[in-house]
C-alpha cells in the first residue's frame, strides 16, 4: 500500500477509497441496443423516432431508457410509455 504523511509528518497508509458499483436503472442507446440484442443503436432511435418507445430522459445527446421498461417491453406489454 502506498504511504503518505499526514499533517503531523507520520506515516498513514492510503485505503483505497472506490466508489462501489451500483448497477444504474439507465441504459443508454447504445447499452439498451445490447440488452434487447439489436444489432445496432439506429435501431433503438428508429424505435423513439416512431413514437414506439419513450425515452426515460436524455444525457446531452444521448437518450436514456429505463431497463424496466425495456424489460416491459421484453414481456410484450411493449406500447409507448408516456411521461
């Protein structure tokens, strides 16, 4: 482990301090192309193009869809969600 002084001049190891992972409800397009395996993202802007999918919200320009929509849309309940 590394080593640095504190305000004293002592030695104090440094823990490591990472953030835990938590899996986002959020996918991307990108991310949600993968998870409904399409072969590419252009299918899922397609989808929001004609009114098929809502996104969740946006990220700049990137769309962001909830995974339990698309889980709902998965399962067939797959009409538009409207926000």
């Amino acid at each position: 482990m590394a080593h640095d002084q504190d305000h004293e001049g002592t030695a104090v190891e440094n823990e490591s301090r990472a953030v835990p992972s938590v899996p986002s409800p959020y996918l991307t397009s990108a991310e949600a192309a993968i998870y409904l395996r399409y072969k590419s993202s252009a299918a899922i802007r397609n989808l929001v193009l004609a009114g098929r999918r809502v996104p969740a919200g946006r990220r700049g320009r990137t769309y962001l869809f909830l995974r339990s929509d698309l889980d709902d849309m998965i399962r067939g309940h797959g009409a538009p969600v409207t926000r």
